[in-house]
C-alpha cells in the first residue's frame, strides 16, 4: 500500500481530526498548529502542561536511543527501510511504506524537506532534529518502533495526554501533504544516516513530486 496522498490523504486527515474532536468534550484546548508536532511515540519525559503530548501513550522507553548496527536495514518495528520503488517523487519499501535514500552525500528530495518541514512545525517541542526535549518525546528514536500507520494515525487525530495534549494536523495541510517527508526524514536522522542540521547534498525536486504536492494543497 503506497502512502496517502492529495484527496484521499486529506479525507482520511479530516476524517481522524474529526472523530478525535468529537472524543474531546472535556480535554485541555490543544496547542496552535505548528507548535506541537507531527510526532508519533510516547516517551517518558514529564509533559509540560498544555504543551504537546508525547503521542502513543505509556509504552515505557520507546524514545530511548535505538543501536543500529552498520548495514542494518531493519528497524525495531520489524520494517525493512530498503528503498525498492519511487513513486511521486518519493521512495517505498517493498511493503509500499515510506522510507529514504541517499546517493552518496545527497538524500533524497523528499527527505530534506521533511527535515525542512519538521522545523517549521514540529521542534518547537519535540525538539531540533526530532531529539526531543524536557515534555516531548526523541521523535528520532521512537518513529523507529511505531507502525507507520500509527504514526500517521496519532499525527491525524492528536493524542490526549494526562497534564497535555497533543493537537490533531489532519486537517493542516502544511504538515498532512508532507507527512510522508516528516516520517522519512525522522527515519534517516533515526538510523544515523544522517546527521544533525540540514542535510548538505539534496536530490531534485521531481516533476511528479510538484504535481502531487500542488494537488494536495489545492484541495
């Protein structure tokens, strides 16, 4: 199954963002857009109040730091992150999940712009580079044991937390069109693929990457 994207993307986004608003009838107002995060895993950090919850709940550590050995290709989850195909500009598993490439010093388009786009909407609390920081889980760490279908899911419909809450982007398309750019990026960054900072080498910007972008945010 290739990732969601353009109409179908945004239906499923407005869809979860709204069955998660219609739960919310006595929860904290969650935080404006863009200040909480396409985040994903629980960690144990104590959450600020009002601030982004660290989303997936209370599975103890899993936004501990992940050993992965040279040449290792397949993360804690069990996903094989081995890039086979290309599709709108973006590269798949096998499995038809969401993953990264790097030629030599260059990553992918996708993926330095998922770098791009986690610093315009989701450091501010889980940190730079998805390290983490005092309420907000290492999201470097814990994208590499969550299911990507519950990492789109938590990013979808937020997460409620006991003191903090995690806001709903489904409907946000600044993080909903590139949410496939987030989870690549945070998987290289995860892997120590890549280091800290922008990535210097990029790929281009393909023709089908434009086409679906345009179409995700026009709708």
């Amino acid at each position: 199954m290739k990732a969601i994207t353009s109409l179908t993307a945004l239906v499923l986004g407005a869809s979860l963002a709204a069955t998660a608003l219609a739960q919310e009838t006595t929860t904290p107002a969650p935080a404006a857009a863009g200040a909480g995060a396409a985040a994903a895993a629980s960690g144990n950090a104590p959450a600020a109040e009002g601030a982004a919850a660290a989303p997936g709940g209370a599975t103890g550590g899993s936004d501990a730091p992940v050993e992965m050995a040279e040449g290792q290709t397949t993360l804690p989850n069990g996903m094989d992150i081995t890039p086979a195909t290309q599709e709108n500009g973006r590269w798949y598993n096998a499995e038809g999940i969401p993953t990264f490439k790097i030629d030599g010093k260059a990553v992918d388009f996708a993926t330095f712009n998922g770098f791009r786009r986690y610093h315009a909407e989701c450091h501010v609390c889980h940190g730079p580079d998805g390290e983490g920081s005092t309420y907000a889980p290492a999201l470097k760490n814990s994208v590499l044991r969550m299911d990507y279908y519950e990492f789109q899911e938590v990013v979808a419909s937020g997460r409620q937390g006991t003191n903090s809450v995690m806001p709903a982007f489904g409907t946000n398309k600044n993080v909903w069109c590139y949410i496939d750019d987030i989870y690549v990026y945070l998987l290289a960054h995860g892997t120590g693929e890549i280091g800290r900072g922008r990535p210097a080498e990029r790929g281009e910007k393909t023709d089908e990457y434009k086409a679906q972008e345009e179409s995700c945010m026009s709708m």
